[in-house]
C-alpha cells in the first residue's frame, strides 16, 4: 500500500522527517496539501500568505518531480480529503509534522480517527510541549523558558532530502494550482513581493547562506531597519521551508554575537509553548483589565486605523514600516514594535486590529508568532511586558537610525536632511500632520490603563 505524506507548513525536502520516514518504509509515497479555508476560521489564511503559498507549492512541486514524485493538491478538510484519497489509492497510513495551531491539532485528530498517522517533530527546536519547569508545567516568560530549552541543544543534526520517491501506480486525482485563486486578481498588488521574496526551499537555502556570513554581527546591526541585518527567514521558517535545526547547524559557529540571533529561533519556538497553553491567544487578552480597556471605536476611530493601515499617520517611522508591510509583506522588527506600540497605545484601538491587519499582509503572519508579539506590544500578555511602557516613535527614529528608511519607504520626505526627517517641522505637500500628539496620546493611554484597572 502507498503511504500518504500531508504537508502543510513544512513545504520542504531536506530535513523534513514525514517523507524521511516515508522514504523509508519502501512504500510508493503520495505527497497531499490540502487546502481547508473552513477550519481556521479567523484565521483563513490573508492575502499575503495566500500568494507565498502559492508559489511555494508550485516550487515543491517541482523539486518532487525532480525525485520521480509530485504534489496532489486537493480542497477541503483534511480527513474527508485523505480518506477520499484512500478510496482512490488504498492508502492507511499518514505520516506528517506536527502542527500546534488550534485547527490544525483537531484536524490531526480527525486524521488519526480514519488512520495510522504518524506525527513527527522538526519545525521548532524542541517539540512544543516537552519544555517544562522542574516542577512539570509549562513556562510563562521567555527568558526561563530560553534557558531550558537551551539545555536540550543543539537540534539534531538535519536529514538530507531524499534523492528518490518511489510513486504509486496510480496517481489520486489533483486540483490544478491555477484553480485555487490564491495570486492577487486585479488590482495585481504582489509586484513588491515577487521584487524581494523566493518562497520555496531553494530561496530559503540562498537567504541562510547569505545571512550565514552576516551572523556573527547581528546583534550590532539587526535594530537598525536601514540595513539588512536580519536574515529574512521568517515566511521561509513559517512555511516550513527550512527546518529551525538546519538554520541553527548553519550559523551557530559563527561566533560574534550569533548567540542573540539564535535566541530569536528561541522567541519561534516560545511562542507555540504560548499558544499551546493559551490556544485563543490570538483573540483573546490574557490580562483580564484589559477587557475594560476604553479601545476607541467608532468613524474617528476607524478613520485612525486606516491611516495606519495606509501609513498616513504623520509620524515618518511608523508611516515607512507600514508601507514597507503593504508592499513587501514584511516589516523590520524594530519597526513593527513601534507600530504597534503605536497603534494600540497613541491610538487606543484595540490590539487585535492590529493583529488583524498583520495577519493579511505580513508574508511571515504566524498564529503563534503574531499573537505573542502583538500581546507582548501591548502589555496585555503572560509575559513581563507592561502596558504602560509606551514607545516613543520620534526618539526611537532618531536612536535606530531610521533616516535612509524613511526615505525608502515614505517618497514625500525623501528630499529632508537627516536631522530634519525623523519629524519634520515643515511637511512637504502631500504628507499629513500627526493624527494625534505625542504627549497627549501618552497621556490618553495612562488614564485609560488606569480607569481599566479601577474597573477590572
Ligand atoms: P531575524 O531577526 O533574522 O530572526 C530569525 C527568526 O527568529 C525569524 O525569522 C523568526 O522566525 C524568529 N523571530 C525573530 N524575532 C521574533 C519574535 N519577536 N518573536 C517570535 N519569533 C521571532 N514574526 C513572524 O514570524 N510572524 C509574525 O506573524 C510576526 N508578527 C509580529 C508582530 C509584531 C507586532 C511584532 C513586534 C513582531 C512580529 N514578529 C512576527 C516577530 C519578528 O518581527 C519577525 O519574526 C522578524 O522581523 C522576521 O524577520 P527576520 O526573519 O529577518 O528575523
């Protein structure tokens, strides 16, 4: 009997241990990804995923071929799909990777009811779960959980791809890629995705080896949006491109300060122990002041956000960073603090547009990944960040050097000095005053936690 691999964000060959163990059972090997916008919910996948994905499947396709394989794609949900699959091929046994978002443990669920499935880790360092306190329970702040973790590394060492599949005799029905709609229509906005992005597992491989030379001197350059001192792996790591382990393996020699880049691999991995213990932390406030936080709502408010969403916002730094998202997918980190900050402090509108917002435009949006940060922005998380340190754009611009990014992003400004960029005392035509003040959104946001405090 063929044995099924089920991909889902783990769109590679190379140390991907679903199809290291198919390809070793001897059996013919029928690789399936199957698209389920339903089981979600919130969180279908937005546009700009949409379009990574696509290209994605497209290249592993391809690399499958090259190996005598190739990828069956088929719509719905997953247990009905496989099952169907079984009825077409005889196939009784699923191997996969394990996945932590909330849909994706039910959907293995229902797998496992009609098969032999087979979960195998490696797209986080440890598997999510297994990293406990001496007392057995889960951890809440990064830096105890960073230190346990550390303990179980390095990864093991990755798995080369296989150089051969063996196929079925007969090949299960597939969609057609092109039919599922997943690239823009008209308007075709992705024009600045295809400019920086590779999705696949051989643009993945460039960006580390690229960023490998780069590592040892990370923690100098990776505040600094104006350069490109981070290695752009996240929608790579998200998509399961490349596994954690063959990332870590490939720079942690590096010396230098490698060792606060391979903490961020670390934040990755925390943020899934996170969802694991708080599956709705995507929507849900673990704070509990903070469901009587006043979010303004309303046209004024409405008509904030979408100035924020458009990078309209009269502060040069978080207007960069948001069209920077709008047309690449992704945005400096340094610069998606402050623009949450931002937004959820000097605007007081509630933390979950924003994650929203992030959710359908970032190339890397992660369940995990997004939800930890925008609650770690907002102080409303299990983390030690609090509500009440309020980023300030215009110092922060000026500190990380933020100048040539501005310019880059925000065309309006680019002909001021570098003294006057940051916060330009005459706007040139065109660009808008600050939709609030520095100090009284300051002040706003304090009274507000307050009066949430005094309510909760
Ligand atoms: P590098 O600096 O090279 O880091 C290497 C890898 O470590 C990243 O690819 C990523 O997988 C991981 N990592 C780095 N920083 C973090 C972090 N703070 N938390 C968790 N993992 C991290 N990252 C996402 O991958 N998906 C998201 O949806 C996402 N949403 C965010 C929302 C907000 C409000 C903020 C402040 C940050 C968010 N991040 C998210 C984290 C971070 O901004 C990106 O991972 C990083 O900018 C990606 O660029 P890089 O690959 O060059 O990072």
């Amino acid at each position: 009997n063929p044995v099924i691999v089920w991909l889902r964000r783990d769109l590679r060959l190379a140390d991907q241990a679903a199809f290291h163990a198919a390809a070793q059972s001897g059996a013919p090997v029928i690789p399936v990804y199957v698209l389920d916008d339903e089981a979600p919910r919130h969180h279908r996948m937005g546009g700009a995923s949409r379009w990574w994905l696509h290209h994605s499947l497209s290249r592993l396709d391809a690399d499958l071929r090259a190996i005598g394989s190739r990828l069956v794609l088929r719509r719905g949900k997953a247990h009905e799909e496989l099952a169907a699959i079984r009825r077409e091929v005889g196939a009784r046994t699923v191997h996969c990777l394990a996945h932590y978002e909330p849909w994706w443990r039910n959907a293995e669920r229902a797998v496992a009811k009609h098969f032999q499935l087979v979960r195998h880790d490696g797209n986080y360092l440890a598997p999510p779960g297994t990293i406990l306190s001496g007392a057995g329970t889960p951890y809440r702040i990064y830096t105890p959980f960073w230190r346990a973790l550390s303990e179980r590394l390095p990864p093991p060492l990755p798995v080369a791809a296989p150089a051969h599949l063996p196929a079925p005799a007969n090949w299960p029905a597939s969609d057609a890629l092109e039919d599922w709609g997943l690239l823009p229509r008209a308007p075709d906005w992705a024009g600045g995705l295809r400019a920086m992005w590779s999705p696949g597992e051989g643009g993945a491989r460039e960006r580390l080896a690229d960023f490998a030379e780069a590592a040892a001197v990370y923690e100098q350059r990776r505040n600094l949006p104006a350069q490109e001192g981070t290695s752009l792996l996240s929608p790579h790591l998200h998509f399961g491109e490349i596994s954690p382990a063959a990332v870590w393996h490939a720079v942690a020699g590096a010396g230098g300060s490698v060792g606060t880049f391979l903490g961020e691999l670390g934040w990755r991995d925390y943020a899934q122990n996170v969802i694991l213990q708080f599956p709705d932390y995507a929507t849900r406030s673990a704070k509990a002041e903070f469901d009587h936080m006043p979010w303004r709502t309303g046209p004024e408010a409405e008509a904030d956000l979408a100035a924020w969403q458009q990078g309209r916002t009269g502060y040069p730094i978080v207007d960069a960073g948001m069209r920077q998202l709008w047309r690449t997918g992704w945005m400096h980190n340094r610069v998606r603090m402050l623009a949450a900050s931002f937004l959820i402090k000097h605007l007081m509108i509630d933390w979950r547009e924003g994650e929203r917002w992030f959710w359908d435009t970032l190339v890397d949006a992660d369940h995990g990944q997004n939800a930890v940060n925008w609650q770690w922005s907002a102080g409303s998380g299990v983390d030690a960040n609090i509500f009440s340190r309020i980023m300030a754009p215009l110092s922060q611009s000026v500190k990380f050097d933020a100048a040539g990014y501005i310019r880059q992003w925000v065309p309006e400004l680019a002909g001021l000095a570098d003294g006057e960029i940051h916060d330009p005392v005459v706007r040139p035509r065109g660009y808008p005053r600050p939709i609030v003040d520095h100090g009284a959104g300051r002040a706003r946001a304090l009274a507000a936690m307050v009066q949430a405090k005094g309510e909760a």
